[in-house]
C-alpha cells in the first residue's frame, strides 16, 4: 500500500511539473502580448493626443495589469516630480524596480530599455512592435510544440520514475 502512495505522489509530482513548465511557457506569451498592448496605446496615445509623456504614462498605468501598470505609474510619478534628471535614467531604474518578476528574456528586456532611449520618434516604437509581433509569433509557435513536450516528459518522467523505484 505504502508504494502504491508512493508511486502515486511521484506520478502526480513529475506530472506537474511538466504542467508548470507549459504555464509558465505561457505566462512569458501573455507579457509579450501586454507589452504589444502598451506600445500601441503609447504610440496612439502620442501620436494623436500629443499628450506629454506623464499623462499617457497614467492613463495607459491605470488600463494595463500588473506588473506593467505600476511599473508605467512609477514612470508618471518620476516625470511629475523630476525625479532623477534625465528621462533614460529614470527609464532605467523604473524597469530595473519594477518589472524584476516577470519572465522576459535578457534580449527582451534589453529591447524594452533601449526603446526608452527614443521614445519620443514614433518610427521606434513601430520598430518596437514591430520586434514584438515577430517575438510573439515566434514564442506562440515554439510554445504549441514545447507545452506538449513538457507535459509528455513530465508525465513520462514520473512513470520512468515510478518503474525504476519499484
């Protein structure tokens, strides 16, 4: 009897395991799609309202979810205040506070600050989405065959295991 528990928890253990790797796989999905969201609201919000950047940092911060709505208040709350100088600093440490846990890659997120650095030329932040919609065509691909896989191993994985400590 104590085995079959045994087995059984294995089972389950390596299975979810597989099932949080395909989450998390699509969780990363979810936040390039979100920062897609942002820039285009950004670039309409520059493009047509000629609003200064502050108050598009607030109005698209209170539409946008977390991590990506504190992170664009905190850019809001920088500007009203004058905070640390120069807009690419401020940038940089908004991103560096703010967007610590989510699950971009390191070129990812290294696009997302450089695109700071010209912020106010539209044509950047077309190149930007532009960059993203690949990304995220990309990632969608790669994403239906590696959820299967990592699924598949996890579940696979843990009947190995069970046969192997039996």
């Amino acid at each position: 009897m104590l085995k079959l528990v045994g087995s059984i928890l294995i089972l389950v253990a390596c299975s979810g395991f597989g099932f949080s790797k395909s989450i998390e796989m699509q969780s990363h999905l979810n936040e390039l799609e979100e920062l897609k969201k942002i820039f285009y609201l950004l670039k309409s919000e520059l493009q047509y309202t000629r609003a200064p950047f502050a108050e598009v940092f607030e109005k698209i911060g209170q539409k946008t979810r977390e991590p990506f709505g504190s992170w664009l208040l905190d850019l809001c709350n920088g500007l009203n205040e004058k905070r640390s100088g120069m807009f690419w600093d401020m940038w940089c440490n908004s991103i560096e506070e703010n967007l610590k846990g989510i699950r971009l890659k390191e070129d990812e997120l290294n696009e997302l600050i450089s695109v700071g650095k010209n912020l106010e030329y539209i044509e950047s932040l077309d190149l930007f989405i532009e960059q993203m919609e690949y990304r995220i065509k990309n990632t969608r691909e790669s994403y239906r065959t590696k959820r299967k896989l990592c699924q598949s191993l996890g579940i696979m994985g843990g009947i190995f295991l069970v046969i192997l400590l039996l």
